[in-house]
C-alpha cells in the first residue's frame, strides 16, 4: 500500500485505532462502489428490457406512435404524452416526470434518464453503454 501514512512514530495501539477507522473506510468505500453497480445493472436492465419490448411491439405491427415507449401500454389521451428533455423517448406520466433546473427550468425527464441521473451525480459518469431505442422507434418531430 503505498498510500499509506507513516505511522512508524504511533504507539502499536495507535496504529491498531487508525488502522482500523482506514479499514471501515475502505469497507465504506466497497460497499458504496457495489451498490453503484447494482444500480448501474438496474438501469442497463431497465433499458434493455424496454428496447427489447418495443421491438417486440414493432414485430407484431404494433402503432407507437401514440403509446409510451416505456411502458407501451399507456395510451396518449392527447396522442402526445411527454418526450424526455435527454433522450427524446415519448413517456406517460407514469413513467417520467417533471424536473426543476437550477436556472428554475421544468423539463420532462423520463424514468431511465433519471435514473441514469441519479447515476451521474454519483459517479460523474453518464451511461453510455446501452444506446437509446431511438433507431428503432419512429418519432414524429415538430408537435
Ligand atoms: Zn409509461
Ligand atoms: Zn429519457
């Protein structure tokens, strides 16, 4: 370990204290490290799974347009819904919601990207393994 501090001049009960509050921390640390993966798993679960309905949904001839693309089960009363300020997915309510900025900006943000979010305040690192089902669901822009 190189980066440990020289505790040549403590007394072996001193160091057994520091070294065990180094300890807890690092124990800290893992199991901080471990619950971000699994939430980074959570999220690439979530949006694989959602890719792999909608292309489902796209096999059988299903119309999506005014559908949600998470769920695909809410239909658009107003055939619009939501579309997520960061992907551009159109979503119910029930699967994003309105996000204030600091500049007191409300977008819409959809359940993947604030999850994904989430993962970015966390770890300064957005997701870009799984690519959004952009390719593979018709949008129509300019409503
Ligand atoms: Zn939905
Ligand atoms: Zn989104």
């Amino acid at each position: 370990m190189a980066d440990m501090p020289d505790l040549s001049h403590l007394t072996q009960e001193e160091r057994a204290i520091i070294e065990g509050v180094m300890m807890r921390q690092k124990q800290e640390e893992e199991r901080e490290n471990e619950i971000m993966r699994r939430k980074q798993d959570e999220v690439a679960t979530l949006v694989d799974s959602i890719r792999q309905k909608s292309e489902q949904q796209k096999k059988a001839g299903v119309e999506l347009e005014a559908t949600c693309h998470i769920c695909l089960k809410t239909k658009f009363a107003d055939g619009i819904g939501h579309i997520c300020h960061y992907c551009n997915i159109r979503c119910c309510a029930k699967c994003g919601g309105k996000v204030t900025l600091r500049n007191n900006k409300v977008i819409w943000v959809c359940i993947v990207c604030r999850k994904k979010q989430e993962l970015l305040s966390k770890t300064g690192q957005w997701m870009n393994k799984s690519t959004s089902p952009d390719g593979m669901i018709r949008r129509q822009e300019g409503d």
